[in-house]
C-alpha cells in the first residue's frame, strides 16, 4: 500500500444556463368605433335619478349640443329684447320727467320773481337804519328816539310809523333797523339825503334777501374791478338788471352766480393800439382826407362817434363823446405826458349807486387834466 499515491480528481460540472428569448412585440389593438345614431338614445332634460334609462353613462350627441345651443340662445335673446324695451320705457319716461322739473323750474323762477316784486312793492315804503347801538333792555320809545335822531341829520323832520330790530339779537353785531314812514313821499325824501348821515349808519332799501345777496356780489365785483385799476367812471353797474360792465368785460347774475361775458371794445388789434398810443408823442400832424386845405385841427372820419382820452399820470382811459367822429390824427405834445389815443370804446354813463351800497359816497377826481389838448400849453 506504501508507495501509492490518491489522485484527486476534480470534475466540473457544467453551469446550465437559461437563455431567454425576445418577446414578440404585438400590434395594438384596434378598436372598432360604431357610429351612435342621433335616434338611439332619449337624452331628455327632466330625466329623474330614479328613470329607467341611465342617463349618466349616455353619451351626448353634437345634435343634441347643437340643440341646447340654440335654446339657449333663443332664451338670451328675448331677455335681452325685453331689457331692451325695458329701457326704452324708463327712458321715455325719464325725458318726461325732464320736461317736468324744466317747466318746474320755469315757474319756481317766474313765482320767484312775482314774491320779489311784491315783496319790493310792498316795503318801497319802508327803510333799513343799519349801524345804530343796540342798547340793553331797549325799549320802543328809546329805538323811536335813535331813529328819529338819524332823520334829521338828513335835514328833515319827517315822523314815521313803525320801527323795529330785526333778525337775532348777537353780541358781535347790532341788528338793523326796518322803519316805515307815513307816505312815499316823506320815504324818499330821506333815502335822498342818506349821504348826509354820519358813518358808522346806513340808510339802506328795503329789499328781499336773494335781490340784497345780489346787490353784494355786485359790489363786492366793482370793488375788485377798482383794485385793478379801472377807473370809477369805466364801471357801470345796472342793478336793476343785475349786469356790471367794466368797458372790456361785463359780468351778470344768474341764479346767485357771477357769470362773465367778454367782449371786445375796438376793432384794432391790441398790438397795433399799443403801438398807436405809444407812437401819438412821436407823430406829426397829417390832413385828413376831410380836412380843408391848412387846417391843423386833428382829422375827423365817420368811423365812432367816441375817443379816448388817455392822461398817464392817472394811468387810467376815460371816455368822452366827440361830436364830429373818429378822431385819426393829433398835435404832437413834447413836454407833456397828456395825449389823444385813437382807441375805440364804448360810452359809460355815470355811475349808478347800488342801493344797498354802505360806502357808496365816494368822490370822483375833478382835478385831473381831462380835457383835449391846448396848443397854448
């Protein structure tokens, strides 16, 4: 047994491996459509849950899409024409009820102006004493005796009948006074000489309230125009009508408004009126096609019966009526600053006092050089 020798013999077995083969790719399917007709279904609006049909899985037509389409439209389109005629209703009558409140309106103003017309005719008798002390525990005889004392600083002596405060008593101001006098006449006679009362009293009309606001916006606009520079006698105000005209601009009431109304004075361009009345210190004198032969007197046309006199140490224009017309030439003047402008302007009369007017009495200057120009100066 010595001398042997075992072999070991190792034997591989052999790894059995799965081999997989590709799958084959099938084709898809194709699906078989079949056409629903419009007839095989019952597709009604008011089917209930608990209807034989199942209604949930029924497929919806185009047919019947297009149906309900037009339903639809068929009910929008009559709510829509009766919203329209709605419309047209409430318009006509809303233009109904414009016609209304304008023919209101019309009345309300013409009733308002009949009430201001009696209310005026009614008090032109009366007269109201603005500015006397209102006393503690004043009686009726100590108000007869303040009123009569203010009469005959007008120089008369005139008795009247009545005479009382009027609005609410305050402690910052004194209540006017309404007063009526006996006759018209006695009336008038005072309010003629109501400048001869010595400030702080007034003697005023007795006006309705809406005519004495208007009266204020009038004065209160003419006394603007002054600080502007127009001169007293370019502003006319028309209190009756309740209209100021300042020579470039007029101005009138409506419904307690200040409305203004711009209109022109001349037809020469007011660069080429600035030139003319810069260029009269510098120009000689020319004949007028009207003028005879030698004469030296300025040249009068047929143009505007009006000319301007402009005087530069007042810095203001005032008017006066030429009797022979449109003034065209002028003397030249060398050491004076008093000359002849040939602006066109319209004729102012003399200034017609507000009857409310507390500070009326003002002077106008008689003074100044207004007049054509002397060639003796």
């Amino acid at each position: 047994m010595a001398g042997k020798r075992k072999a070991v013999v190792l034997v591989k077995t052999p790894i059995n491996k799965r081999i997989t083969k590709p799958r084959k790719v099938s084709a898809p399917k194709k699906l078989k459509l079949c056409t629903i007709p419009d007839q095989a279904f019952d597709m009604g609006l008011n089917i209930g849950p608990n209807s034989s049909e199942n209604s949930d899985n029924s497929p919806i037509t185009i047919g019947i899409l297009t149906q309900l389409l037009n339903d639809n439209t068929k009910i929008l389109t009559s709510r829509f024409d009766n919203l329209d005629t709605s419309v047209a209703l409430h318009k006509e009558k809303l233009d109904e009820l414009e016609s209304e409140v304008k023919s209101l309106k019309i009345k309300v103003s013409e009733i308002t102006g009949e009430n201001e017309r009696l209310w005026c005719e009614l008090s032109k008798i009366n007269l109201i004493f603005s500015g006397i002390p209102e006393r503690i525990n004043e009686s009726q005889k100590d108000l007869f005796d303040q009123v009569a004392n203010v009469i005959k600083a007008t120089g008369h002596t005139y008795n009247f009948d009545t005479a009382y405060r009027i609005g609410e008593p305050s402690k910052n101001s004194t209540r006017p006074i309404k007063v009526r006098f006996l006759s018209l006449f006695e009336r008038n006679e005072v309010y003629g000489n109501r400048f001869k009362v010595n400030k702080p009293t007034f003697i005023n009309e007795d006006l309705p309230a809406s005519l004495r606001n208007d009266h204020r916006i009038l004065r209160q606009k003419r006394s603007q125009l002054r600080n502007l520079g127009y001169d007293a006698k370019q502003i006319h105000v028309d209190w009756s009508k309740r209209t100021i005209n300042s020579g470039e601009s007029s101005f009138y009431l409506l419904n307690g408004n200040l409305i203004e109304k711009i209109y022109k004075t001349s037809t020469t361009p007011a660069l080429h009126r600035e030139k003319q009345r810069t260029s009269n210190l510098s120009f000689g004198n020319t004949r007028s096609s009207t003028q005879p032969r030698g004469s030296q007197a300025p040249g009068v046309g047929a143009q505007d019966p009006t000319i301007m006199i402009y005087d530069s140490s007042l810095d203001s224009l005032r008017s006066q009526s030429h009797p022979g017309g449109y003034l065209q030439n002028l003397r030249p003047e060398t050491g004076s600053s008093k000359t002849l402008s040939t602006m066109n302007t319209n004729n102012f009369s003399p200034i017609n006092e507000s009857p409310l007017d507390d500070s009326q009495n003002f002077q106008t200057p008689t003074n100044n050089s207004r007049h054509f120009l002397d060639p003796t100066m």
